[in-house]
C-alpha cells in the first residue's frame, strides 16, 4: 500500500446539504465512511472549524485512512432541514 501524506493539493470539499442521511459521508478519496459526530479522532481528525455566529458554517477535517483533506460545507442548511422542537 502507497503511504499517504497530507497534501495540499489532495483537497476535497464536500457539501452536506447535497448528501442523503444525517451528515455521515463516504471519504471522497478511499470511501471510508466518516461521521462528523465520531470525535474518537481514529476516523478523522479536525484540522480547522469556521464559525458563523453560534453556528458551525465550516469544517476542515483530515480522513484518518488516506490523509485527504476534507473542507465540509452546509452545516446550516443541514440543521434548517432537522426537526427542531
Ligand atoms: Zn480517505
């Protein structure tokens, strides 16, 4: 197996608000599945977050497998679209 290193030039952006489901997502690059909930870090680790106000707008996170670096986008429009009562 090739050894991965952190890159600049192997980033991906994802945007939540296109994906099904509740914000798990395949690893744009080796397809692990990564949850933005699992803090345990062996799956991802969190390079960077962007606040807007009290919300979270922004994530920079580091797939734990393949090292590619993942912008996470649309945390706010995922959230308008949660039941909230
Ligand atoms: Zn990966």
């Amino acid at each position: 197996m090739k050894k991965a290193a952190v890159n600049k030039d192997n980033l991906q952006t994802l945007d939540l608000a296109t994906l099904d489901g509740e914000g798990s997502f395949p690893c744009p690059t080796c397809g692990t599945l990564i949850s933005p909930d699992d803090e345990s870090e062996e799956v991802y680790q969190i390079i960077d977050t962007k606040m807007a106000g009290d919300e979270l707008a922004e994530l920079v996170i580091c797939c734990g497998t393949c090292k590619t670096i993942i912008r996470i986008t649309g945390f706010q429009q995922l959230l308008t679209r949660l039941p909230n009562e």
